[in-house]
C-alpha cells in the first residue's frame, strides 16, 4: 500500500506547529510496536485528536490508519486527504463493513486508530468508552495501546470558535502501556480496565501540563474538577443527548 499522501501532510503539520510554536510532548512511544498490527485507543477532546494522535506514533515509525465518520470522507477537501492517507470510513447505518476493514488492516500489521469515546467530550474527561477497539485488538490477535492528549481542545473543540493559529500552546500525547485483550474475555470488565488507563493518562497529562488560564474567560479550556468552566460530564451528557 503506496503511502504518497500521508508523509507530506505529517510534514506540513508539523511546519505549522513549529511556526506556530506549539511545544508538543510525547511520552510513551516506546509502547506503540515498531512492527505488526496495534489499535491505538485515544481520548477526543478536539476536532484535531486525529492529528495528534498520529503524531504520537510517529517516533515509532508508525502511521496510523484512523476510523473516521463517512461525512469527513464526503468533504471535497478532506475526503481526497482521507482515502489518500487510508483511514477508514465509518458509516454507522453499515458499521460492519468498517469492522471488517479495519480488522484486515491490523491483521496486514498495520496501526488503526480509534477514538473509543466516539464523540468529543465537552467535560475534557474521559467519558464511557465502546468496546470496539477491545474486541477487534482481540479478533486480530494485536495490542491494544491506550493514548491520553491534552492541550487540542485549546485549538479547535465542539461548541467554540477553532483558533488554528494560537500560538505557543502546548500539546501533550501520552501512551500507556499495551493491553492485550483476548478471546473469551468478560468485554465489560476489559473495556472498563482501558477507559480507567486512559483516564489515568489523561489525569497526569493534566497535573503535568505547563500552562494555566490567564483569565477567568479561559477557564473554559479545563475540566469542572479542576476549577474550570466546562461541563461537567453528567451537563455534557445531556448537551450529547440534545
């Protein structure tokens, strides 16, 4: 699979956060495998994660296909990037089809990425997780290696305005250890084990992160727990329901 669209794009995303000064922190690539298949299970807090997380690999020297919805691969811009970079389509009235595509990419011993969240959470926490990226690690016989990012709902996130050239905004991308989910596991009990990984990452990329809201008004950019604005995750489950 000729890959002539992806590393061009790589580069000019990382032009872009080298202008704009956006210090990005990966911790944990070691975890991500430097051969065969993987599902990378990343938290979404931004329109970007996609990004970010595909950064996170790259120290691995890994791309990663992600699974995006149909209407991204219907965009007359982004629909040529997507197939060109061979992310997945995710079309939720036919999700099996998708399923079985991503399987045979890891089984091929590629890395496919999957927000397991599957919406945006405005809380900025963790939110119940799908078992989907459990089950497939499973079926393909591959790790399943759970990513925390913090810092891109900054750039551009659901319900505020994108601010794609703020500048000096950190970004941070942590990776935990991979957990290797088998057949004939309780799925709840696993899936519950990964979002509490994930939610771990996330927390320390929180207490970690070298930045603070200069203002009250900024205060929207962290979780109600600590001292912010946003939702809180039962307030931001039913803004999800409405």
């Amino acid at each position: 699979m000729a890959d002539l669209v992806y590393p061009p794009v790589i580069a000019a995303a990382r032009t872009m956060f080298r202008v704009l000064d956006n210090r990005i922190r990966v911790e944990g690539a070691e975890h991500i495998p430097r051969r065969g298949g993987a599902v990378i299970a990343c938290n979404h807090i931004s329109y970007l994660d996609f990004i970010f997380c595909g950064l996170g690999a790259r120290p691995a020297k890994r791309l990663t296909r992600f699974m995006a919805k149909k209407e991204i691969f219907d965009n007359r811009i982004a629909g040529p990037l997507m197939r060109g970079m061979h992310h997945i389509s995710v079309d939720r009235s036919a999700g099996l089809a998708s399923y079985r595509e991503a399987l045979a990419k890891l089984q091929d011993g590629e890395v496919v990425g999957v927000f397991p969240e599957a919406t945006i959470s405005q809380s900025f926490t963790v939110k119940e997780i799908k078992s989907g990226a459990i089950r497939m690690g499973a079926a393909a016989h591959v790790p399943v290696v759970p990513m925390a990012l913090w810092g891109t709902q900054r750039l551009w996130t659901k319900g505020r305005p994108k601010d794609l050239t703020r500048r000096h905004v950190p970004i941070s991308i942590l990776i935990g250890e991979p957990m290797h989910p088998a057949k004939g596991d309780d799925w709840d009990v696993v899936t519950k084990e990964l979002r509490t990984r994930m939610s771990a990452l996330l927390d320390r990329a929180q207490a970690e992160y070298p930045d603070q809201p200069a203002s009250d008004e900024e205060r929207w950019w962290l979780p109600a727990h600590l001292g912010g604005t946003a939702p809180t995750p039962a307030e931001a489950a039913e803004l999800d329901r409405g």
